[in-house]
C-alpha cells in the first residue's frame, strides 16, 4: 500500500483490532482476489447489512489495498473519528460544488497511491426483500468517469446470518461463513467520452449493478430478479427509514449511514437522480 507512514500505522492499529473479531464472528472464504488491479481502484460491492463495509475492507486489507470509504463530512468533526477518518485518508463528501471538487482530488490521490475507494452504489442497505441488489446511484459511475478510475465489482453473500440487516445483537452460533468474489473491472469505455449526462451515468450505473448482481448469483446459486427493486416504484424512501414486510420500521446504521449516505450526496452535488 502506497500509503503515508501515518496513514500504514493508523491502519496497523485498526486491523490489530478489527481482523481478529472479525476471525472470531465468521468464517472466510475470498474468491477472485487476483483480478484487484496493481493500481488504484472503485471497489463497489453489494449492500446487506451494517457489517458489510468490515467485510470489504477486511478482505482489501488482507490483499495489500488500502481500503477507503467516502464520509459525510460532518464525520470528520466528530472528535477523534475525525482524527481517525484524516489518519486513514477516508474521502469527506459535502454538498457543495467546491466540496465535491475536493472529494474527487482526494480520491484521485488516493488511487495514485494505488488505494482503493469502497463505494455502496446503491447508497444505502439494499430495500430487497431477498437481499438482491437494488436500483443504484449514480455517484460511483461519475467519479469513475471523471477520474479514468476502473471499478472492480465485489459480492459477498453470508455476513447477513451474523448481523441481519437493522439487527440488534449479532449471530455466532452456529458459525457463518462469509464468502467474497471479486470480479473483473467493468468495461465502461463505451460512455468514455461522452457527456455525463443522466442517460449516460444511468446506463453506466446499470452496467456496473449488472456485474454485482451477477456476482452474487453465483454465490447464491439462484436467479436474481427479472427486474431491479426500485424503492421509488414500491413507494420506499431511497435512504432513511422504511417498513419491511410485517410492518416493522427500519433504519440504517451508523456504518451503513457512512458507507452509503455520502454516494447519495455525491448524486445530490451532481444534480443527478
């Protein structure tokens, strides 16, 4: 990892805590491990549960990638997560012209120093009622776009029997395993180039889900949906709270909520919907 001295010993001092907790809640098994490029990197995975972004960032770590979220920017004022959020060089999202500016150069240093940026597309933990992925945002195609940045597709299937999605007490036993598969970057030259208008970010944004979903079908063993769940046509709030089927209202975590709240702004900054 092409990281600063700082950055490399904050990420030591988090993995000597996190990597055996996360032994101790699950087992592991990473597939595809070797297409992550030499480079910097998008890394967009699927969205299931709170737990999900200690998943990813477990198995890039554990493959020499320094793994980086982007963070409402507030965060970074909260006292010592903020210190801990500029140590490890996470990339703060505002909404504002010159904020996203900034977002993108820290970004775009980030992948020159061959990081990799974990962003949820679908901006939030996923409203499907089988935990396939839904509609995403536009906000990792755009960045992908602007900065020539590659996007590698992530699924993992399995962390969601430890810590069900809005659960309150994890699941241990029996022991889970949670399986991870890296997929080839997604060709996205065919919207080189053009305007980043919607139509383009859209069908860039669906080529990306496709890769994901398709990824998770195979660890899954099913088909997915014909159709994408779409929380506006199911008459859902894309982030936030919502009610599950049973009538029970739900809402995000605090990891969710900095996972995925920042790829909505990133839509918002953009002007894109």
């Amino acid at each position: 990892m092409k990281e600063s001295a700082k950055s490399r010993a904050t990420f030591v001092f988090i993995a000597l805590v996190v990597r055996p907790l996360m032994t101790v809640m699950m087992g592991k098994k990473w597939e595809g491990t070797e297409k992550l490029p030499a480079g910097g990197f998008i890394a967009a995975p699927n969205h299931c549960t709170e737990i999900d972004p200690l998943v990813v960032g477990h198995m890039l770590y554990n493959n020499n990638r320094a793994p980086h979220f982007l963070a409402k920017a507030a965060l970074f004022n909260v006292p010592g997560l903020g210190w801990l959020l500029r140590a490890t060089k996470q990339v703060p999202v505002e909404r504002s012209t010159g904020g996203g500016n900034r977002s993108l150069q820290v970004a775009q240093e980030i992948v020159a120093e061959g990081g990799a940026i974990i962003i949820y597309p679908e901006g939030t933990l996923t409203r499907d009622p089988d935990l396939w992925p839904m509609k995403g945002h536009t906000g990792a195609a755009r960045l992908a776009l602007e900065g020539g940045i590659p996007v590698v597709p992530i699924a993992h299937w399995g962390a969601h029997e430890v810590f069900p999605r809005y659960a309150k007490r994890f699941h241990i036993f029996p022991r889970k395993t949670s399986r991870v598969v890296v997929g080839d970057p997604v060709d996205l030259s065919a919207y080189t180039g053009r305007p980043l208008d919607k139509a383009t970010l859209t069908a860039a944004t669906e080529a990306i889900m496709d890769a994901v979903t398709a990824l998770l079908a195979g660890i899954r063993n099913e088909e997915p949906p014909a159709e994408r769940w779409d929380p506006a046509k199911n008459k859902q709030a894309k982030h936030g709270r919502f009610v599950e089927r049973g009538g029970r209202a739900a809402g995000p975590g605090p990891a969710a909520e900095t996972a995925g709240a920042a790829d909505r702004q990133a839509d918002d900054e953009a002007g894109a919907t």
